[in-house]
C-alpha cells in the first residue's frame, strides 16, 4: 500500500528554463493570445444572450461582469503556472508537477473531456451555422440526412466531419501555419463583434435598463452560471508550452491578453445588445445578436454578416480545441503514461501527426452521429474540475517551491487562488447530477486505464529517460533525486 501511495504522490522535476523541444518553438506573443481568444470566442457570445437575460433581466451585464471575475481568477492561477511550469500538458503537467501522478492522471481525463467533447460540439454548431449562411445566401440548405446525427433524423452531420478533417490536415501542416490561420480567423470574428456593437449602439433605448435587477442578485448569479461557460478555452494558451517563444514570459502574458481582451468585447456586446432590444424579447430568440441588428437596420444583411462571423468563429475555435487536445495527449504520452505514438513527431514538419490522426477520426466520429446537447453537457464538469486542480497547484507550488522562478505571479495572494477554487466549487454544485455522475464513471475509467497501463511505464517507475526526440520535460533535478523525495 505504502508503494502505491508513493506511486500516486511522485512529482516530475520542474523543467529548466530553455529545455529543448522536439517542436518548434515558432508561436509568437500575439498568436499565443490569438489562440486564447479563439477558443473563447466561440459560438457561446453569438447566442447566449436569448438564454441568460430571461434569467437576470437587464443585469445580464453583470452576469457577464461575475462570470468574467469567476474566469479571471483563474486565469491568473493559470498565468501563474504556466510562467513557472512552462511546457506542454496544460494543468495535466502543472498537476504532475505539484500534486503528484495519479492527479495528473485524473485531470488528463477531465481534459480528454473538455476538448475531445468540446471540439465535436462546436463542430456540430459550425453545420447549423453553414446551413443559416446558404440560406442567407443561397437560398438553399444541405439536406437534413447529410447535415444532422441519426438521433436528429439524419445519416451524418457532413459538414462538422469536414470542418474536423480540414482542422486537422493545417495541423498536420505544422505550428506556425496553423497559428498564422488561427490569428487571421480571430482578427475577423473581433471585427464581427466589433461590427455588432458600432451597429447596435446606434438603436440605444435607456428604457430597456428601467427595471434593471427583477430577480434580484440570485438572477445575476443565475446567470454567470450559464455565461461562465462562454469564458472557457483561456486554458488552450498552456497548451502551447512546448512551442511557444520566450515561454516564461509570453505565456501567462498572452493568458493576460486574452482573459482582458475577452471580458471587454463580452460586456460590450451584452451592455448594446440590451440597450438596443427590450428585454422581453430575447427569450428563446434564434440568431440574437443578428436578429437585433436587422431591426435596427431593417435590412437581412447584417445577419449574414454576422453568420459569416460565426462560421469562422466556429472554425478557430475547432482548430485550438484539437490542438490543445493533441498537445495535452503529447505531454502524457512522452511521460509514458499512455502509448508512445502519441508523443512521435515528424520530422518534415515538425508535428504530431499521428496523434493529430488519431484525435481527429475520433473527433469526426463524436461530430457525426452524437447531438450537440449531449456532447455540450460533457464538457462542463471536466473543465471546472481542471480548473480547480490549477488553483489548488499554484499555492502548492508556492509553499513546496518558494524560490522558483516565476513569469508571472498571482496578485493579492492566497486570496487569488482560494477564490478561484471557491468559485469553481460553487459552480459544480450548480451541475445536474447526472453530468457529475458520468464524469465520476469516466474518471474511475481512465484510473482503471492508469493501474493498468500507466504506472508502469511512467518515466518516473521505469527510470529511464525517453529517446531525445520525445522529452522536452527535463530538469536540473534527476528522475532518483525526485523518487528519493517522494520517499521511494
């Protein structure tokens, strides 16, 4: 038992400032941002509006400002690690770092769930969008068989197969052209919103704020429930730690940029979006945002700019989901936690192809007969879970390792931290059961998966180093100096 116990509780060294990597390191300050923005302005700004203002009435903008502060939190938390842990595996290194294996183990699950999931949902919300589009158009749609799961009448969802297959040939394709592709797509989807709200403040009507609060400030709490989650993806930054410049430094920065970038278009978007429609009006509203625009205007025009906005903005958040994803998978197979093929990386273009391979037909599969309801209910959980793990890593980390060098360090500490995981916590609680027990079911699955397979053939257990071209992780401290400490 006692040699369990040190199995589940080793930590891998903290790596040094400037260890290699097998990939490149071509990602630049404002792309790493990019990628942080992409996966957070999604298809969740475009729509929610119609699902939280029944909820808060015109203090739906605090909602935002609630959920922002609760996403903020740990965004710093976030920033914090990933300026002392700078390397790929997001809060599945930074967990294996300070809590030890087996909770690394279990937050690679949650991660698993948070982008696999979360890449086929948005990838089944892109078909919709191309569909609205062609018709705005065209005039014509894609047949019902070829654009919905067999659950909705269907034979397949084509088009969210297409989007993850095309996703995954600029992956393949290598870092610095998906990263160029993904900063171009986030430069359009911010015009859009930008556009939005030149537009929409022009119909600004004070009245809409008359009764402001008429569910008091358990509405607005209601609310940051449902708009928290418009605020996941700032996590996708730290998955770029083995290809970013100057990880240090640009990491939490570009964790920084985004987190501020994203709260101001969200609450500016929200603030004209009510100021321009009553709020009676927004529940079970389609197309909201376009919907306002096109009263103000009295035109279908800008609707469909709006829908263009919208597919590309679907598009750059399933390019950073999958990758993150595969760079998640990479980091735990180079540790030896899942198979090697995981972590090979082609020499020509400097990527993981396989592993891209891999996720992407699983991803297709998930996007072409599963619904988006269920696939969106399964990404909640695994990503508060990932959350709370970071908060608790930074004030481990800050007691264990007092004097490691740090990019970035969290304000206001411990009352950063311990507010993050408060909040997280509370969101949880605000969880249907049934999603918490799936999420317990999954995790005691890939513990299963870890008894069996990882632990003994972590790096940690055998002893021995990975071939050069698959370990970036590497410290000034030895695998024996680090089992010795963890009282093997």
């Amino acid at each position: 038992m006692s040699s369990l116990s040190h199995q589940l509780l080793r930590r891998k060294p903290i790596p040094r400032e400037g260890a290699e990597s097998p990939l490149n390191r071509t990602i630049g300050l404002f792309q790493l941002a990019a990628i942080g923005i992409s996966a957070t302005i999604g298809t969740g700004i475009f729509f929610i509006m119609s699902q939280v203002v029944p909820l808060a009435g015109p203090a739906a903008v605090w909602s935002f400002v609630l959920a922002g502060i609760v996403a903020g939190l740990t965004a710093l938390c976030y920033a914090e690690l990933a300026g002392a842990v700078p390397v790929s595996g997001s809060t599945y290194s930074y967990a294996y770092a300070t809590l030890g294996e087996g909770t690394a183990m279990v937050v690679g699950a949650c991660l698993l769930l948070e982008y696999a999931v979360s890449a086929a949902a948005v990838a089944v919300g892109w078909s919709q969008y191309v569909n609205e589009l062609l018709g705005n158009l065209f005039g014509a749609s894609l047949p019902e068989a070829l654009s919905a799961s067999p659950e909705e009448g269907g034979v397949i969802n084509l088009p969210a197969v297409i989007l993850v297959a095309l996703c995954a040939l600029l992956l393949i394709r290598g870092t610095k052209e998906s990263a160029i592709a993904n900063t171009i797509m986030v430069c359009v989807k911010i015009a859009v919103l930008l556009f939005f709200i030149a537009v929409g403040v022009t119909g600004w009507n004070a009245d809409h704020f008359a009764d402001f609060a008429p569910f008091g400030f358990a509405g607005i709490t209601a609310g940051a429930g449902v708009v928290f989650f418009s605020f996941v993806g700032l996590d996708a930054v730290s998955t770029a730690g083995d290809e970013a410049k100057n990880p240090k430094r640009n990491l939490p920065l570009a964790i920084l940029i985004a987190l501020t970038t994203v709260i101001l278009l969200y609450v500016a978007t929200a603030l004209v979006a009510i100021g321009a429609q009553p709020v009676d009006q927004f529940e079970d509203q389609e197309a909201g945002l376009a919907a306002i625009l096109s009263t103000i205007v009295g035109s279908s025009w800008p609707g469909t700019v709006l829908a263009i906005g919208a597919v590309i903005s679907i598009f750059s958040v399933t390019l950073v989901v999958l990758y993150g994803q595969t760079r998640i998978l990479f980091a735990m197979s180079r540790d030896g936690m899942i198979p090697r093929v995981f972590s090979k990386v082609n020499p020509r273009t400097m990527t993981p192809v396989q592993n891209t391979i891999i996720v992407a037909a699983i991803v297709a599969i998930l996007a072409g007969v599963i619904p988006i309801n269920f696939l969106a209910e399964m990404t909640s959980i695994g990503t508060l879970a990932a959350f709370l793990v970071v908060s608790v890593g930074v004030i481990i980390l800050r007691r264990r390792e007092p004097d490691l060098e740090r990019g970035f360090k969290v304000p206001l500490y411990p009352v950063t931290p311990i507010l993050s995981i408060l909040g997280c916590i509370w969101i949880i609680s605000q969880l249907r059961l049934v999603t918490i027990a799936v999420f317990a079911i999954w995790v005691a699955v890939f513990l299963i998966f870890y008894f069996a397979y990882g632990r003994k053939r972590s790096l940690l257990e055998t002893g021995s180093a990975p071939a050069a071209a698959d370990v970036p992780y590497t410290s000034n401290i030895s695998i024996d100096d680090t089992d010795k400490e963890n009282g093997r």
